[in-house]
C-alpha cells in the first residue's frame, strides 16, 4: 500500500544507535517486551518471534542499539496507522535505512494493536515500524507481517498528536524524504507539536502469553 511504503521534546540521539552495525548481534528471545517511553506516556510492544523471525530479529537489534530513541511520530492517522523509525539524525539514518531484511510470510493479521515494518516492496524492511489503530485485514495481502502486539498502554498511542494529517504528498504531514535528510530539525521546526520517542528499551524476562490467531 503506497501510504506505508518507506521514503519515516526535541532529543538529542541516543549514543548507542550511532554505533556501526554489530558483528555478531545477540539472539533475540523467542518472546520479549520492550517499553517505549514517549511524550504522552509508555507503552509496551510484546514481540514474537515465531509470527515475524526476521521481523522480531531485526527489532530487537534496533531497540538494543538505541535506535528509535528520540525519533518521532511522524505519521499518525486516526483510524489506520501510527507510524515511526525515521532517526533524527541523518547520518545514523544513511547507516541503518540501507539496511534491509528479507520478508517473513505473514502469519497474524494487522488487527489493532499488532506491530509491523513498513516497506516499499519485497524486502525492503529497515526502520520504520507503523502500530494499527484498527483491524487492517487488506494490509494482510500485501505482505506486512506484524512480529508485536502492544499488550500495554494502547490508550496511549490512540493519543499520540494526530493533526497534521497524513503525510506529504497525500495529505499536510511531515515529507518523510525530507526526515531523513534533514532529521528531526525538520520537524522541530515545521511540525513542532509531534510526539516522540523519549526512550525504548528490551525489558528483563519474557512473556508466556498466547499467541493470537491470524
């Protein structure tokens, strides 16, 4: 779908996501949380491997390098999508938006709640990540494979700063060709009321929850 292809308190970037890439990352558990602490609240993405491996992987590596601290809600489109993962600076952006992973095969569906990457074609996955704000059965077809849920704080994500509206050239939003050029100073200036990221982290333990069916 062409509105989630990939081009996307003001926060200095974390120093671990300006690392290169590791070497040898470390495994992701077969089932781990991570709390995002944003400037409307927290909330909690549970990842599953078994619904998303590459997905899951690649999200636990980013999480883990402080990637997705201080980006922005760029795109927030009541009734569709919440999306993020464009980094503020865009040096760190050139490093990590070039890297893409292979596609899983999509084993859940978008319903509300559930967690994929955005993408522009087959694999193309790297950064961004968009949250469904509602059941988004048609995004099942075209191949976006949630590997999350938020199991905490949904409330919160319906709350994030939705007036711009979707983005450019759709609709008055944020250009997110512009985001990665030119980082969070673009928006700072031009969308300043967007929320952000103020930190996500891998919290200790793992979950035994069930899985839901696709």
């Amino acid at each position: 779908m062409a509105g989630l292809l990939t081009a996307a308190c003001s926060r200095q970037p974390s120093e671990r996501s300006r690392q290169t890439k590791p070497a040898q990352p470390s495994v992701a558990p077969d089932v781990f949380r991570v709390q995002f602490t944003t400037t409307k609240g927290e909330f909690v993405v549970e990842v599953h491997k078994a619904w998303a491996p590459r997905g899951a992987q690649h999200f636990y590596d980013l999480v883990s390098l402080g990637f997705y601290d201080g980006v922005k809600f760029f795109r927030v489109v009541r009734n569709f999508v919440v999306q993020f993962g464009i980094h503020g600076d865009p040096q760190v952006q050139r490093l990590w938006g070039s890297t893409t992973i292979p596609d899983d095969p999509v084993c859940v569906s978008n319903r509300r709640g559930f967690v994929s990457f955005a993408q522009r074609g087959p694999n193309t996955r790297a950064t961004q990540v968009f949250i469904n704000l509602r059941d988004n059965p048609r995004l099942d077809e075209q191949g976006f494979a949630p590997f999350g849920q938020v199991v905490q704080g949904m409330e919160v994500v319906d709350r994030l700063w939705s007036g711009y509206g979707e983005m450019a050239p759709l609709g008055n939003g944020p250009d997110p060709v512009r985001i990665e050029l030119e980082g969070n100073r673009y928006l700072d200036r031009y969308f300043p009321r967007l929320d952000g990221v103020i930190r996500a982290r891998v919290l200790a333990g793992t979950s035994s929850s069930p899985s839901p069916s696709g």
